[in-house]
C-alpha cells in the first residue's frame, strides 16, 4: 500500500515542482517592457478603455443551461461510481447483478429522457 | 533482443543493487536502508518520466505539423534542420524567451496558477501506464478510476484560466470548454466501464495481462460487438475531451480568439500548449492499454509496441484533424447526450448479456 | 518508530493543513471564486487523507464525485448568479454569531463523539486484500434497496432542478 502511494505521492511532488522549473527559468530569459496598452485586456478591433464602462464588465451573468448540464454530469458521475465497482464484482455474480443494474440505468434513462424531452438537451 | 525486451527493469534492478552496495558500507538499520534505496529509486523512476514528457510533448507537435502539412497538401517545417526536426528546438527557446504580459486587469494568482494546476493532474497519469512488461510505476488496484478522476480534475486548470484573465473571450472559451469537457467525459467512463465488465478488473496491468495471447485476438478491441463500439465512443469522447478538432470550439479562433488561453503568453502559454500534446498522448496510451493490449505484441519489444500502438492511435487523431471540419457548440452537446450517452449505456446491458459467451469461447 | 510510520505521520500531517487551510480560506476569502477554488483545495486533502486510511476507493470517488463534478457545479452556479461576481462580500453578515455558535457546538459534539466512541482497531494492515469486488457485491446483495433508491434520488433532483431551471 504505502510503496505504491508512495510513489504516487513523490510523484505528485515532482509534478508540481516539474511546471514552475520552465516559468523559472525563463524569468531569467525573457525581456520585460510592460506598457499601458500592452497590459490592456485584449480586445478584437477597438481599445479596451473606449469600451463604455458596463461593457468593460467582463464577469457576466452565464446561462441556466450549464448549470443543467452540469448537473446531468454530478447525477450520471455518480451512477459511474456505482458502476465501477458493479462491473468488477459482475462476473462473480449471477445474471440478477445484471438485472439490478437495467432496473438502476433505467431510471436514470428516465432522468435523461426527462431532460431530452423538455429540450433542455439543445444547446439555443 | 532480449536485451531490449527487459532493458529498462534490468536498469532498474542494476541501480537498486548498485545503490544497495553503496550503502551496505554505511551500516544503516536494514529498514532505513531499503526506504533510502527505495526512495532514490522512486525519484529516478518519476523524474524520468516527468523529464521524457516536454520531449513527448515537442516531438508530438513535430508529428502533427508535419501530418497535417502532408494532409494539406502543404510541406510543413523544413527549414531548421533536416525535416525540420530542430523546429521543436526552435519552438522550445521561443517560448523560453517570450515576454510574459499578465494583463493589468487579471486576477494575478488564478491567472499564474492556471497553467500549473492544468499540468499537475496529466503528469500524474503517467504514473500508473503500464509502459512495458514490468513497467508500470504503480499498480494500483484503483487504476482505470485513478485516471478517469485525475483527468477529470482537468476542468480545473481551464476554468482558472478563462476565469483569472478578466477577458470576455477567455471567459466565454472556459465556461465551453469546461461544458464540453464534463459532457464527453459521461460517455468516456461509460465505455470504459464495458471494458471492466469483460476484465474484471480497475488494475491496468491486469487488464493488459487478460489481452496475451491468440495473436492479437484477445484485445479487448476484437471482443465483437462490444469491444468496437465501446473502442469508438471512447475514441470520439477522448479527442472531444482534449479538445481537439473536430472539437475544438473552446479556442475556435474564428469566433473567440483562443478561448481559455487568450490572455496568455511565452511559457505559461508554453504550459498550456504542452499539457493539451500530453493529454492526447495520455487518452491515446490509455486506449491502448485498455482496447488494444497495451504492451503486448509479438518480436518487438514490449515497450516498443507500447509506443507504437500509442503513436498509431495518435496519428489517427491527427488524421480526424486534418479532415474534419469544426462543429457548431449545439452538435457538439446533442451529439455527447443525445448519441454517445446513450450507445454506451446499451453497450454496458450488452456486454453484460455477453460475457457468459465470451467466457464460454475463452475469449476473458 | 519505523519509517513507515513516520512518514504516514508526515503525510497526515500535510494533508491535514491542506484541509484546514483550504477550510479556512473558503471562510474567510472575501471573493466568492477563491473561495471556491479553496474548497477544491480542502476536497483534495481530503482525498488524500482517505488514502492514508487505505480507502483508496472513496479517495477515488472524492476526487471524481467532489473535485471534478460538484465543485464544477458550484462554479457554474457562481457564473449564472447575476452580480455576485462584480462584487467582493464581506464574508460575514449579521447572523454570524448564530452560524459560528452553531459551527462551534457542532465541532464539540463531533471531538466528542471521537473521543468516547469505542474504535475497533484492527491488529493487522488490510493491505493485500482487493475491497472493490466485496463492495460491488454487497452493492447487489446486501445494499440493493438503498442501491436502487439512490437512483431515484438522482432522478428527482434532475427533474427538480429542470423544473426549476425552466420557470
């Protein structure tokens, strides 16, 4: 357990030096000029300071629609979770393992049925 | 040949036993000794793999560019060196000597960090691939779902990044990538799960154990029907997953600039840039671990035909770049829910029904 | 001590900070994405605490269910929430005093329920032994009702949040 995890835990280690070493090196490297227009928020055609004020807010307000599929995600992660261990236990476990599994997809299907048929599956 | 076939564990085995040696002379507590060894040993073992990977990264992007030249009708890079090959030399110091322009307006922590949290969960797969005979780093019980939740962490990086810039276009291509990316991800673990049914196991090193023998038959890929649509859902979902064309909306330059990474530049570009060439080297190599056998083949090396069924895989993922087309965002997220979704949840009820045939045939 | 237990106590100890930083700074932070960001930090030390226990299955599930799913969740509901973003909270309003009352006799009965609960500790490590199969058995045998009612419980927050999501 622990020589296994071990190295999984060296390993996350060097993983999260590994990406500050090229960032480090080359602040020695690179030149540094900033200027005004250079530090603008980048923007197609016109300066980002002409923009009037409310639309230099950037932070808008998203849609309900990521949410919701969001959600459809957390919901079908979850029945991975149980499905996992389900398919590894399977083939010691007779044909009701299989039977229990149809019962438990299918209401899930009915959930994603549910949302295909309000159109919350279409991306407007 | 058979020096190539156990070449990298008889390293291994050398530097243990030479490390050994070294400490016998220091009369350590036997316990103290082998956790020195043992920790030296895991410190070569993680380095050089962490240190192989910008090299991956560099000479994937060669491949590509090149491919999708030929694909264009078009050359590619031919300038530095012969083929072009220093071009990923060249591509290297640009990026190391880039200036780095955080706009003023940015949140300054999230915006550093986001490169660095998108590398970290990638790097950590490559700790349990079985690389050849022997090779896995770590084999752990938990391997397929130690990868589908680390890649799963890769959401992450891309949100801090569209987030911490402060720019409309950044902002828009995260908030999509990430809907994209938890959208494919669905159908990705659902084909995995048809895998573990027929393998009765999460460890990759007994999955590709479970694929020898029969010539090739016995990979998981020619376990009819199942085994192929299982194969293509995975496929599909894992070039949507490392957004890749035809998939490439969250940086569709043509609407909005470069999605997540517009606000960046020089090496923290350089970061993102190397995490999306080692991601698709990681779905590629865990296709192949599950679908195609992993490491096992016959003459070559182990190792060997790890790289190649890896590098076959990624060709063809260049090859569905260079010819498709990109798709509008509302296909993309029809065809993840309304199509993959459901084809893997049938194909789970199938093999399920089919396992007691393939075991009858001996095929598991 | 044997290393091996030193390092475990290292590794806890590390963890444990991760968590209670990341707790803290979700508390504390006055803007509402760090502290989301945060609370992925605290989930992972939690993750990681799971595998000290040699949980290496929930551990898994905590990064996946957690860290990749529902802080996803919380972001994206940050994002659709009009204007909390254009503004940093003061983390605290006027029922503080209640909430941080409540929080503090909730850690007291939880130290308590640790310290008198009787622990069967076990003599022997489980390493060795595969514990996914046995819960993926006991999933179908044991468990099936709670199993099967799980689903209906995902179904019925689904169809909840599209009703509500459509009004």
């Amino acid at each position: 357990m622990l020589d296994r995890y071990g190295l999984i835990g060296l390993f996350a280690i060097v993983a999260i030096i590994f990406p500050l070493i090229p960032l480090l090196l080359a602040r020695f490297l690179r030149p540094r000029k900033p200027n005004r227009s250079k530090m603008e928020t980048y923007e197609c055609g016109l300066e980002f300071e002409d923009f009037p004020v409310e639309a230099q807010q950037v932070w808008v307000q998203f849609r309900i629609q990521y949410y919701i599929f969001a959600l459809m995600f957390v919901v079908f992660d979850i029945e991975v979770v149980f499905l996992y261990p389900w398919a590894v236990a399977y083939n010691s476990l007779g044909l009701y393992a299989l039977v229990e599994m149809i019962i438990f997809l299918v209401i899930l299907v009915m959930a994603l049925a549910y949302a295909w048929r309000k159109g919350q599956l279409e991306w407007v | 040949m058979d020096i190539l076939n156990n070449l990298f564990p008889n390293i291994y085995n050398a530097l243990n036993d030479f490390f050994h040696g070294l400490l016998r002379g220091a009369n350590l507590r036997p316990d103290a000794e082998s956790f020195i060894v043992s920790l030296i040993m895991g410190l070569i073992v993680v380095v050089f793999l962490v240190a192989i990977s910008p090299f991956l990264m560099l000479s994937l992007t060669w491949v590509e560019r090149k491919v999708v030249a030929r694909i264009q009708n078009r050359l590619g890079p031919n300038r530095v060196g012969p083929w072009g090959i220093f071009q990923i030399f060249a591509d290297m110091i640009k990026m190391l000597t880039k200036e780095d322009i955080v706009p003023a307006n940015a949140d300054r922590w999230v915006h550093f960090l986001a490169p660095v949290v998108t590398m970290i969960p990638i790097t950590l797969i490559l700790a349990v691939i079985p690389w050849g005979r022997g090779m896995a780093p770590a084999d752990l019980n938990i391997g397929v779902l130690y990868v589908i939740a680390l890649s799963s962490l890769g959401t992450v990086g891309i949100f801090m990044a569209g987030w911490g810039s402060n720019n409309k276009f950044a902002l828009i291509g995260g908030m999509r990538a990430v809907a994209q990316i938890i959208s494919y991800e669905v159908p990705q673990v659902l084909a995995i799960v048809a895998i573990v049914l027929l393998a009765g196991s999460l460890s990759l090193v007994d999955i590709v154990k479970l694929q020898g023998g029969w010539a090739g038959f016995r990979w998981f890929l020619f376990a009819i029907p199942v085994g192929p649509i299982a194969f293509v859902v995975y496929m599909i979902s894992a070039i949507a997953e490392v957004n890749r064309t035809p998939f490439d909306l969250p940086e569709g330059e043509s609407e909005i600039v470069a999605g997540h990474h517009t606000e960046y530049s020089g090496m923290k570009w350089g970061l993102f840039y190397m995490a999306e060439y080692l991601n698709l080297f990681v779905v590629c190599a865990i296709a192949a671990t599950l679908f195609l056998g992993g490491w096992q083949g016959p003459l070559l090396p182990p190792w060997i035909w790890f790289f190649v069924k890896t590098l076959l895989l990624i060709l063809i993922a260049m090859w569905v770049r260079g010819t498709f087309p990109r798709i509008r965002m509302d296909q993309l997220m029809k065809f993840a829910w309304q199509v993959l979704v459901p084809v893997a949840l049938v194909n789970i009820v199938l093999t399920g029904l089919a396992l007691p045939i393939f075991k009858a045939i001996g095929l598991i | 001590m044997s290393i091996d237990l030193v390092l475990t106590y290292v590794a806890f100890f590390v963890l444990a900070a991760i968590t209670i930083i990341g707790g803290l700074l979700v508390a504390f932070v006055r803007n509402i994405m760090h502290a989301a960001l945060a609370l992925m930090m605290a989930f992972m030390g939690v993750a990681g605490i799971y595998l000290l226990l040699e949980a290496e299955f929930i551990a898994a599930v905590q990064v996946l269910i957690y860290v990749g799913a529902i802080a996803v969740l919380i972001l994206f509901a940050i994002m659709l929430t009009r204007g909390l973003m254009t503004r940093t909270l003061p983390p605290e309003n006027n029922q503080w005093l209640a909430a941080g009352g409540l929080a503090l006799l909730l850690f007291v009965a939880l130290v308590y329920i640790a310290v008198t609960t009787h622990w069967p500790v076990g003599t022997q490590a489980l390493a060795g032994t595969d514990l996914i199969p046995k819960i993926g058995t006991e999933l179908v045998t044991t468990y099936v009702l709670p199993f099967e009612v799980a689903s209906i419980l995902l179904l019925t927050a689904l169809i909840g949040a599209i009703v509500i999501a459509r009004e």
